[in-house]
C-alpha cells in the first residue's frame, strides 16, 4: 500500500515538471516563429544599396540638364538669328562667350568670382550661427515666438534689395553695406526653417530626451537639432540662396573702388558701358556660381539626411 501511494506522489510531482516540458517545447516554436517574423519585417525595411551603372547615371543626372542648356542655347541662337532685336540689344552665344573670355585674358575674371563667393559664404556664415541661434529662441519661447514670430515672417518676405539704401546711409559704401544686406536677407529665412523643422519633432521623442536627461544644451545638440534637421537645412537652403540675391543686390547698387569688383559691380559695369554682352555674360556667372554650391553642398547634404531617415528611395 505504501509502494502504491509512493509511485502515485512521485506520478503526481512528476506532471507539472512534464507540463512545463510540454509548454517549453510548444514555447520555443513560438519564440522561433517572432523571431523569423522580426528578421522579415527588418528584412523589408532594410535598403541595400548598390553603385547604379555608369549608363544609367548618365541617362538620369546628365543628359536632360545637357538636353536643356542645349535647347536654351539653340533658341537663343535662332533668336539672335531672326534678329528679334538688334545686336546690341540681344547679342548671340558667342558674341557673350568672347566676352567673358576676354574678361579671362586681363586676369580678372577669377578674382571677381572669388570676391562674390568669399563675401557671400563669410556673411552665410554669420547668418547661420545669428539665425540658428534666433530660431532655437523662437521655437522654445513661447513669448519671443509670440513677439518676434510675425515679424521674421515677414522679413523673409521683404525684398532684400529693400535694405540697400538703407545699408548705405547705415554704414557707407564699406564692407558693412554689403555683410548688413545679406544678414537680413539670410537670417530670417534660416530662423524660420529651423522652426518649422522644431514644429515637426514628434512630443514624444522630446518627452524621450528629457526622461534621459538630454535636457538644456545636451537636449538641444541631440534631441532637438537632429529631429528637426530637415526643416534646418531646407531653411539653410532657402537661406543661402536669399544671402547669395541680397549679396547681388547690394554689389550692383553699393559700387565703390574701396569695395573692390564682384561680380555685381560686374554686371553694373556692363550697364554703364551699354555692353549687353559682358551684363548676359555676368548674369550667366552669378547663375553657373549659385546652381555650383547648390549641386556641390547643400544637394549632397539634403540626400545624406534624407537617406539616414529612410526617405530616399536608393538603388536595390
């Protein structure tokens, strides 16, 4: 009778120990199955991204802007050649590359480029720390937003051209004319950028950074800048080119032989002398200078933040 009740009770502290056997081996296919599910859904986010052939870049990037500055030119040329107006009035192609190229053998073409560009990337510069600056206040402040919000609207909307006889009465015909100019057409519109770009920040990602301790200067260098990174450089785009306008602006109205020869006092010299060739041929230059640092900085740097975020579709 003891045997019997003895194999019963080892029978019956033997049964969990089997369930939870049988519930372990049911667990691990479970287990088996979130994981390969896991490994599919990572599978189908994940972008392997591979070197497209030389051809198809060609087709893609190259020839329809090829095909374009092609089309312009022909019907530029069929202008000049139907004599829509007189020389003078619509010089051809080539009568403003032999301007330009004459501009190349004084020697002077490079440093009149290099003029335009130094001042404008040096007044870009203290426009993106001033309007860094100003669109982290506004966007975190609800009462500077309140009080200076409309107005940085409204200023980016201003033309900057507006600032040049004012700049002038400021400051003179000096370098400060011309950095002034470009400030207030700059800093506006990258201080609304990095606004909009604070605006589109998830509250839970904020909450996120302050539970971590990413709060003041830290939450600023990694919650707040890298969250709103896009709007950032779309603003610094925007910004850029309004610095690049107001630079123009203020070279073509502030001429003065203390300020040297850019490519604005290019265009103005072209004006006075009725020289139509060297004015298109200078319009050309301020063109060719701004569609560079577009497709050599700012299209780069748009493409590698789109694409950490997952929102550029690349080649598989």
């Amino acid at each position: 009778m003891a045997s019997t009740e003895t194999k019963a009770d080892a029978s019956a502290a033997a049964s969990p120990s089997a369930g939870a056997g049988g519930n372990g081996g049911a667990g691990k296919p479970a287990a088996a199955d979130l994981a390969g599910l896991e490994a599919g859904l990572d599978a189908l986010d994940a972008r392997t991204t591979t070197r497209p052939p030389i051809g198809q870049v060609l087709r893609r990037k190259v020839v329809p802007p090829v095909i374009a500055v092609v089309l312009v030119l022909g019907l530029w040329q069929l202008a000049f050649g139907l004599e829509l107006k007189e020389p003078y009035q619509l010089p051809g192609p080539l009568m403003v590359w032999d301007a330009l190229a004459e501009e190349w053998y004084k020697g002077t073409i490079l440093s009149i480029i290099w003029q335009s560009v130094s001042r404008g990337a040096l007044g870009f510069a203290v426009a993106l720390v001033l309007g860094t600056l100003l669109g982290l206040l506004v966007a975190k402040v609800k009462t500077v937003r309140a009080a200076i919000g409309p107005i940085l609207s409204g200023l980016q909307s201003l033309p900057s051209v507006a600032w040049v006889p004012a700049a002038i009465i400021w400051f003179g015909l000096t370098d400060a004319t011309i950095y002034a100019v470009v400030l207030l057409g700059a800093v506006p519109s990258i201080a609304n950028g990095l606004v909009a770009g604070v605006d589109q920040i998830q509250p839970l990602h904020l909450r996120a950074g302050r539970v971590i301790g990413a709060t003041g200067l830290r939450g600023v260098r990694h919650v707040l800048l890298p969250g709103a990174l896009p709007g950032y450089i779309a603003g610094l785009k925007q910004g850029w080119a309004f610095s690049w306008r107001s630079l123009m602006a203020a070279e073509l109205i502030a001429t003065s032989p203390e300020l040297g020869a850019g490519l604005g006092q290019l265009l103005e010299t072209g004006r006075a002398y009725q020289d139509m060739s060297l004015v298109l041929g200078a319009i050309l230059l301020i063109l060719l200078v701004g569609i560079g640092i577009e497709l050599l900085i700012f299209a780069p740097l748009e493409r590698r933040v789109l694409r950490q975020r997952g929102l550029l579709a690349t080649a598989h």
